[in-house]
C-alpha cells in the first residue's frame, strides 16, 4: 500500500472526523459525528461507483477534501453553539462566573505577590537556619531582639565560657556606610560587621563563590544580599572577586546570600566579615547581635521552647540573656494569617448566622450528588477566599515595608483578620441565596406580608431560582415557627412560567 | 405607519443551498453535489439556515436505512420561512431558478 493511498484510506478519513468532532461543544459531538460519518459512507461509496470513469487517485483525494471541510464546520459549530453554552455558563449569578472570579482574584494577588519585591520575600519559607536551632541571645528578650544588646566583649568571654552551650557562636555589628561600588559610583547601604564565621553558624549556603586563588588573603571579604545583588550589581553572576571600596577599605565580594536568608534586624544589604584582627580593635562596648547555634545537650529537652542562660559577674551579680530561637523572633507572615484565620473564625458567628436554612428532604429532588456538590461548591468558595486574602494581605503589607517591620507585620494582621471575616461571611451568604439545585444565584426578590400582621401571617422575602427549581423564603423577623430561611421546591407545573435559557443541571428531575 | 416584514439577506451561497434544498437535495452531500460547493462551506452554512430557522433538520426514520443498509442519514428541509426566503431570493437572483430547477420535495 502507498503512502498516498494510506492516506486517502477510509480509516484515516475517520479519523479526520474523529478529530474535527473534538473542537465541536460535547453536547452536539455525538449527533455531528453521526450525521458527518453517515455523510462519509455516501461519498465513500459514491467516489468507488465512479471509479470506472475517473482515476482512482482523484476520487480518494475527494473523499479527504471532503473529511477536511468537517474541521469548518466542527470550528463554526464551536464558535456559535460553544460561545452560546459558555455565555449561559458565565451568566450572572452562575457558580461557574463565581469560581471563575474567585480564581482570577486569587491568581491576580498571587501575582501581584510575585511582581513586588517585598511580598515575594514574604511568600518565600523560612530559611534553613531557622529550624537548625540558632538562637539571638539578647538580653531584653524578643521584644529587643530588634535593636543592638550584645557588646563585643560579652561576646568574647561567650566564646570560650559557653563553650558547653553553643556548638558555634557569631557576632555582627549594623553600620551604614558611603560605599564605592564602581568607579565614579557609590551607594548608601546597610552594612553589618561581623565575625567570619557568621554564615557557618547560619549554615547558609553562598552562591556566586569566587574562586580561591582569586581572593586576597590580607583583604576584608563581603557578603553580599541577594536584593543588594540585583539592584547594584544588576545580578551579575561574575560578582565575586570584585573589590569594593568601604569608607576608605578596601574588601573583596566574596559571595551572595540565598533568597530570603536574611531576615534578621536592620535588613542588612552586605556583611563585611573580619579577621579577629579587626574586631579587637573596636571598643569593647561597641554593641551588636549575637547568634548562635545551640548544642543538644546545652539546654534542657522539651518545656515551651525559651531558652536563657545566666552569666556570673566579677561583682557577684548574674545576669540574664535570652536565647530567642530565630523561628520564633521571624514571625512568618504564613502563621501570622493562621492566627487572624483562627481570630476570624471565632468571631464569624458574631456577624452572621451559621446555618445555611432548612431545606426539606425530598429524594426525587435533591439527589445525593447534588447536595454534595453544593457544599463542595461552598468548600471551593472557601478554599478560594484563603489565598485571595493570604496574597492581598502580603501585597498591602510587605509591598513597601520590610518583611521584619512591625508596622508591616500589624498591616497584615488587621488586612487578613478583616479579609477573612468579610470573606467567610460573604461565602455564607452568597450560599444562602443560591437554588440548591442549580447553585444559581435567586433572583426576583419579593416582599410578602406586613410585618405589623406578624402574629396573623407570614411576612418576609422571597426569592425565585430563574429556572424554577423552587422558592427562597426568608422571615422578617424570626419566629417559633418560622426562625430561619426555609426552601421549597416547585413541582414541574411550574415548568412552563420558566424559560429553558438555563441549562438544567444533571441529576434534577 | 405600515408595518415592513423584515427579509433576511442571504448570500449567493446560502441562496443556492436554500434552493438545491427546495429543488429536492435534502442531504448535506447531495447539496454538495448540486452546488459544487465543498463540504466545509455547505455544511456551515446549512447550520446558519437551520440557527436562523430557514430550513429544519431531522433524522430519517430507521427502517429506511436499514431496508438500504446504510448509515442513518440527516436530512434537511424548508421551513415556512425558508419558502418565503426563498422567494425574495428569486427575486434577487432571477438566474438560481434556472440554474437548480425547483422540484417536487421527495417524501422521506
């Protein structure tokens, strides 16, 4: 067999109709490819009659051009019947324009999250150090764990008297300094001294390491962030090695933190670690942070995670430090919204009444699958609202403040406690005033009763499903006989008020 | 104020598919055939004519197609409208007459 006639064989030609029929709207599919596939056989059989006259080549060649002609009308059938079936799916009030809009919210914050800097720092886990037991020792607890405590001598006698605490111990020291990052160019950062073995005690990975013959022993060596990276260095991968000019000394780039590593005090943009040299050279009372990884058998297993060591003065006195893990002095914004999730779900029954109402139980109506289908629809509203609000709260916060500022971390608090609170009540709501069958908002509204004739009749409002399904009603004022909203459902003499512009759902009667 | 019918205006196509319908050529590939207009263009338009309510289609009833063992076929016919259609389209291609004659409309 040729190729050609391979081609031109009636089991490609299916297959052509096969494949034109998956652009055609699944509820013509079946009734298109019956009509094209009957259509087929004619040409086929009548292509084979007129074989005696024509070439045979010819007449394949036409039952392929007519296959061919069916992804036109497979493409005008998606264009016309599909746009109609998705226009009535994305009608007002349906639950398909609901997930569609909760979805776009929650990918358009989450992107808004990625775009600016700050929110994106915030979305980033905990670094690794984090979980590893390095502690800030400082001696006004967490609540000073923000400013400079440790001096430089305390930390000194640290290093050989707590030996059996801590397996490694680090000092820095914030400074801000002019720095001459190229030539003719210099730029205000925030710089911290510290003790060379600040990231072996973090247990930070650094990229962009420079080779070891290219670094000169007798200079200083910098640490760079990776935000300062990419704004003055326009993330040049060939960073390291270059030197820098710092108030007059000379260092050398030595490498670049992880994302997020840094998320300790003062937002530090580079760390110049110096040799024991230098840091005997500064006063004794020069104050700064220490951190330190603590060893397994240092402290006392279990408790509630607070460390402290005592240290005995010269006087007699003792003094006492705090030793705050860094897990918990980084307040992540991820538990920061568990909390205002967990705030909000105390206080969401003060606002809004849990029930959903009373819907009475009829088989033939309310099937099993759709009764869970609403509350799965309720869960993805739910589950949709979460990110929505976990997002915008980080975009509102940390979009221009720094992840470790207070400020920044009460915005997020006060934006997710309020978003979720609105949130998970606009769910139960907007649940409430859905048909249970077709999940499609109610509409028509109508006020029935006067409230003065409480006693005598029902008052309230009432609500339509616009396909007929039933009706909503809802008390004015609740009473022992009427407390919530009830639901009912409308038999099918109601059918012919209703117009068929809706699509009944599966599983209705 | 006198109150005008509203006469759909069909292209040169459509015409002509609407009168290969009338003269008798009810299914999709007959029409084909009596037009010389390809598949990708008469089926299309056949779906615009029946959306629009000039023509209707059904499928042939069962026992015909197996009495002839072959597939089920589709076929297609003018509505009341179609006729009407039809005729403000003679009137604006005085020639489809004579190209497709009109004919009696085969039972099916």
């Amino acid at each position: 067999m040729t190729i050609r006639r391979l081609v031109h064989s009636l089991p490609v030609s299916h297959a052509i109709l096969w494949t034109a029929a998956v652009l055609v709207p699944r509820a013509r599919r079946a009734e298109w490819l019956a009509e094209w596939r009957a259509e087929l056989w004619h040409v086929w059989n009548c292509v084979r009659d007129e074989s005696a006259t024509a070439t045979r080549e010819h007449g394949d060649a036409e039952v392929t051009a007519f296959c061919l002609g069916a992804f036109h009308d497979a493409i005008w059938m998606r264009r016309n019947e599909g746009r109609s079936t998705m226009r009535r799916r994305f009608q007002i009030g349906s639950p398909w324009r609901c997930g569609a809009t909760l979805i776009t919210l929650a990918l358009a914050s989450m992107l808004l999250c990625c775009w600016l800097p700050g929110a994106h720092k915030a979305m980033l886990p905990l670094p690794r150090h984090a979980a590893d037991g390095v502690v800030m020792i400082s001696s006004e607890g967490y609540d000073a764990g923000r400013t400079p405590t440790i001096r430089l001598e305390d930390y000194e006698s640290w290093r050989t008297s707590a030996r059996h605490l801590f397996t490694g111990i680090a000092f820095y020291q914030p400074i801000h300094r002019q720095v001459r990052i190229a030539r003719h160019r210099t730029a205000e950062l925030s710089l911290a001294r510290a003790t060379s073995n600040l990231f072996d005690v973090l247990r930070l990975p650094l990229s962009a390491e420079p080779h070891a013959a290219t670094m000169r022993p007798h200079m200083a060596r910098v640490i760079l962030s990776r935000q300062a990276w990419r704004r003055y260095f326009n993330s040049n991968p060939q960073v390291a090695g270059r030197t820098l000019v710092l108030a007059g000394q000379q260092a050398q780039i030595a490498g670049v933190a992880p994302e997020g590593a840094w998320q300790l005090p003062d937002g530090i943009d580079a760390w110049i670690l110096e040799d024991q040299k230098t840091l005997d050279a500064l006063p004794a009372s020069a104050r700064g942070f220490v951190l330190a990884q603590i060893k397994a058998s240092g402290f006392p297993a279990g408790g509630t995670g607070q460390r402290s060591m005592t240290v005995s003065r010269e006087n007699g006195e003792a003094d006492r430090y705090d030793c705050v893990s860094l897990a918990q002095h980084m307040e992540h914004p991820f538990f920061l919204f568990l909390f205002t999730l967990f705030l909000a779900c105390l206080a969401l029954p003060a606002t809004t009444p849990l029930p959903l109402g009373e819907y009475s139980v009829r088989g033939s109506q309310l099937s099993l699958l759709l009764t869970i289908r609403r509350w799965l629809f309720l869960a993805a509203k739910i589950s949709l609202i979460l990110p929505v609000v976990y997002f915008s709260s980080l975009d509102l916060a940390y979009g221009r403040l720094p992840l470790d500022s207070t400020t920044a971390q009460y915005i997020q608090m006060a934006a997710s406690f309020a978003g979720l609170l609105f949130g998970l009540r606009w769910a139960l709501k907007d649940q409430r005033r859905r048909c249970p069958v077709c999940l499609r908002l109610l509409t028509n509204p109508a006020r029935v009763g006067h409230a003065s004739r409480n006693f005598l009749a029902w008052n309230g409002t009432e609500l339509i499903c616009g396909v007929g399904h039933g009706m909503l009603h809802i008390p004015e004022i609740p009473t022992s006989w009427c407390s919530t909203q009830r639901w009912f459902y409308l038999d099918s003499s109601w059918s012919s008020l209703f117009s068929d512009t809706y699509l009944a759902p599966a599983g209705t009667s | 104020m006198p109150v005008m019918a509203i006469e759909p205006k069909l292209s040169h196509t459509a015409a002509m598919i609407l009168q290969a319908i009338n003269a008798g050529q009810v299914y999709g590939f007959s029409v084909m055939e009596m037009t010389g207009l390809p598949s990708g263009t008469v089926y299309p338009a056949m779906r615009r004519l029946e959306r629009d309510g000039l023509i209707v289609s059904k499928w042939e009833q069962q026992a015909i197609a197996d009495a002839e063992q072959r597939p089920l076929r589709k076929y297609y016919k003018l509505t009341r409208a179609g006729h009407g259609a039809l005729e403000a389209v003679h009137k604006r291609y005085p020639l489809l007459e004579k190209l497709i004659p009109s004919a009696e409309v085969k039972r099916v």
